[in-house]
C-alpha cells in the first residue's frame, strides 16, 4: 500500500516543534494533561515545565531572597507618581502660592 503512513518517507520526521519538545513527531510528544472546560484532560503538546502554553500558568513571583533583592533593584517608578515628579509638582504649587500672596500684597486697594 502505497499511501499508507509508513510508506512515506517524511512521515518519521515531522518537523521542529515548539516550546522545547524534541524534534520529530509531535504526536508522541508528552501531553498537558490540565482539565480543559468540558472536563476532559488537555491534549496539546506538554513544554518541559509539563503544561502546554496555554495551560502553563502565570510566574509566582521570585522566592529567593537574591531574586526578590534584584526584584527591589530592578523597579524603577517613572511618571505622574514617581517621587521625584511629586516633589517638583509640590515645589512649583509653593512657589505659585507665594508668588500669588506676594501679588496680593502688591495690589491696588480701593479705599
């Protein structure tokens, strides 16, 4: 039979896969495994932390003490709200208070 799957030469070999499967056929790459919705265990091709790309879950966070130390280095605050931006918009309305108290002073009264 000239057709059937083993007659065909590439068939052995699919390809490169993704998210660090081997090479070969990706049908006998391991599987996911996490419940899907309708209950039934997912069947996309697992990546080495064992889940798929969909079902590989968010990073919890470094729990080191060196990872949370270059977590602290590392954020930078930047905009609106970062300290150095709250003291120039404080220094300027302190400035503008006195300038207006200043021109108070120097108004034309009517008397």
């Amino acid at each position: 039979m000239k057709d059937s799957y083993e007659a065909r030469p590439h068939a052995k070999q699919r390809g490169r896969l993704k998210n660090g499967n081997r090479v070969g056929d990706f049908l006998q790459a391991p599987r996911c495994g996490a419940r899907t919705r309708a209950g039934t265990p997912c069947r996309a091709p697992a990546m080495p932390n064992g889940r798929c790309r969909l079902h590989g879950g968010k990073s919890t966070g470094p729990r080191t003490m060196a990872g949370l130390q270059r977590l602290r280095e590392a954020k930078t605050r930047h905009g609106r709200y970062a300290k150095e931006a709250l003291n120039f918009r404080r220094r300027v309305n302190q400035i503008l208070k006195e300038a207006k108290a200043h021109l108070r002073d120097f108004a034309p009264t009517e008397d």
